[in-house]
C-alpha cells in the first residue's frame, strides 16, 4: 500500500506525547508515514514543543499557530514568537488558525483579527495555511476572497460542512481533509461533501487525539487511526484504498512544498 499522510494531528497534546514512541511505531505498521503535528492549542509552548517532535524525527513536519479558542491571546508578540519558530525548515504550514462559531471561546471580532494576521504571516512566509472553521463557513469564505489566500494556497482542516461549503473551498482554492467525523452514523452529509471534492484536492487526518473514526470512536484517537477514514473515503469515491492513499500523498506533497518526501 502506498504511505498513508495524517494531515493534521497535535502530537503535543497530553494525552498524546506520553505514548508517542508507541503512537508513531503503531503509524508505521499501519502505513502511516507522513505526519503533520499542529501546535496551536493553548500557549505558544505547545508550538514549541511541536516544533521539537518534527526535529527529531524525520517523518513528521509542524505547523505553528494560534487556534480560534485561543484567539484572544493573538497579539503581536505571538505572531513574532510564531515567525520565530517558523525558520525551522520542519514547519511547512501557518496554523491552525480560522473561525469557530459554534464554542465561541474567543469573541468573534478576536477571531477574525487572528485570521487575518495568519493569512498575512502565510504569506509573508510562503506558507501554505492551514484553516479550522466550524459553522462559520460563510464568513470565512468572505474573509478569504476579500484578502485572496496566500499563494502558497491553504487547507481546511477537519472539514465539518456540506456540499455547498465544500465547493466554495474548493473554488477558493483550498484543499478540504477529512477526519474520522466521516465514519459516524450520522455524518451523512458529510460524506456527501466528500463525494464533491475534487480527488487531487482532497486530504485525510486524525486531529489526534481527538475525533476517533469507528471502528475506534470512543478512544483516544492516534495517526494510525487516519488508515481507517482514508478507508471510508476511498469507499465513498468508489476507488481502492492504495488508489486514495496515492492521491492524498501527493496531494500533500503538491500542497506542503516545504516538506519533503520520503
């Protein structure tokens, strides 16, 4: 089977980075090699130690950001600290950064103030962005076409959406990933979004830990665990599963310059 990609998992997060060595070694059995680790969540500490994982093994590149939660604390000084930690030639994206509508843990006007400064660090950094956006869809899509995304193009993560939502990404020139949301009982529209997504722009991930696709739902969710939502995908596109591994690798790859391939 061709590598599977985790496009996006926090392998900082606690209740990860205590079994990490078991987490990456279960990966590898599982065809998993490739591996974005996001920091994002909570202080910039956690970017940091991101950062640290993906120096010390070859496989796994980061992405440094502020989450929408954490968007009130997106000052200036933190974007600094951000474009620091982005010289490491292992980060390869800005974010995640975007809108959440539905927790509303940082005031939306914080929200969007953020957004804003991800896209221009993109940017300036030629780097692709990666964007967590959840019942928000429209307003982030007005954000995007008033600012254009960075060149170096974008990717929504975790993509919770329609099929409408799903081509206004698309059209804005996103690539959407998919994460174990797709495998529950009642995610039918969501795997009709995934049915709308052009192949060479789709994506798959973990979130890790959170987010487990069934069989494992319940559990905590780890980027082994991505092969089983690549595998609901792949059913849904009516493709083999090595067929849908091969495309969303190189989709990565064509997305992610910076990072380089095994």
């Amino acid at each position: 089977m061709d590598t599977i990609v985790d496009a996006h998992c926090h392998l900082a997060d606690p209740r990860l980075y205590p079994d990490l060595d078991g987490a990456l070694a279960r990966a590898a059995a599982a065809a998993v090699g490739t591996i974005v680790a996001v920091g994002a969540i909570e202080t910039i500490e956690t970017d940091r130690l991101t950062v640290e994982i993906a120096e010390r093994h070859p496989r796994i590149f980061a992405a440094v950001g502020v989450h929408p939660h954490n968007a009130a604390d997106c000052d200036e000084a933190r974007i600094a600290a951000l474009a620091g930690l982005a010289s490491s030639a292992k980060v390869v994206a800005i974010g995640e950064t975007g809108l959440d509508f539905h927790y509303m843990h940082s005031p939306a006007d914080a929200q969007e103030r953020a957004l804003r400064r991800h896209l221009e660090l993109a940017r300036a950094l030629e780097r692709p962005v990666m964007i967590h956006c959840r019942n928000a869809e429209r307003r982030l899509c007005e954000i995007v076409r008033e600012t254009g995304l960075p060149p170096a193009g974008g990717m929504i993560h975790c993509f919770t959406g329609d099929a409408g939502a799903a081509r206004d990404f698309v059209e804005l020139g996103f690539y959407v990933s998919f994460s174990g949301i797709l495998t529950f009982k009642k995610a039918g529209e969501l795997r009709a979004a995934a049915k709308v997504v052009p192949e060479d722009r789709l994506l798959v991930e973990t979130d890790a830990p959170y987010l487990a696709p069934v069989p494992y739902r319940g559990k905590r969710n780890e980027p082994a665990f991505v092969a089983a939502t690549a595998a609901a995908v792949a059913a849904l596109k009516g493709v083999a599963p090595d067929h849908l591994a091969a495309v969303t690798h190189d989709n990565f790859f064509r997305l992610f310059t910076k990072a380089t391939p095994p």
